[in-house]
C-alpha cells in the first residue's frame, strides 16, 4: 500500500513538471521556442511524472488512486498541449 508521505512526494514532483510545462509551453506560444532543448525536457519530465503516477497507483487505496489520476489527467493534457503546439 502506498504511504501518504509517497503520494504527496510524486504528487509534489507532478506540480514542479506541471509548473515547468506551463513556463515553456508560454515561453514556446510568445516567441516560436527557439530553445527547443528545454522544451524537450520539459516533455521528459511530464512522462516521468506520469509513468510514476501509473506505477504508484498499482498499490494506491481507492482515494489515493483518485488523486493520482486526477494528476495524470492534468499531465497528460498539458503533453497533449506542448505537442500540439505549434512552434
């Protein structure tokens, strides 16, 4: 089962991702993205959350696993953002 203290680290990890997405997908939307190797890592980072969340859920409760999918979902639509985007 998982701790409370390891949903709140990833839960924590997913916000710094999500907070770094948004900064380069704003960074990306203002001015053609000319750093296309932060962007990327930007997009690395949101599939590692991700992937960590799906593998923690395996061993979440039922509200834990809520929690967690509700921050997948987040993760997943700002990646499906940044590679829409066209920059």
């Amino acid at each position: 089962m998982a701790t409370r203290q390891s949903v709140d680290e990833l839960l924590q990890k997913c916000e710094e991702a999500v907070l770094y997405g948004q900064e380069q997908y704003n960074s990306a939307s203002r001015q053609e993205h000319y750093d296309d190797e932060e962007f990327t890592s930007a997009l690395q980072m949101l599939e590692t959350a991700y992937n960590d969340l799906a593998q923690l859920a395996l061993s979440a409760n039922s509200e834990q696993r809520e929690l967690l999918h509700r921050k997948r979902l987040q993760l997943q639509q700002l990646q499906n953002s940044l590679i829409l985007l066209d920059h």
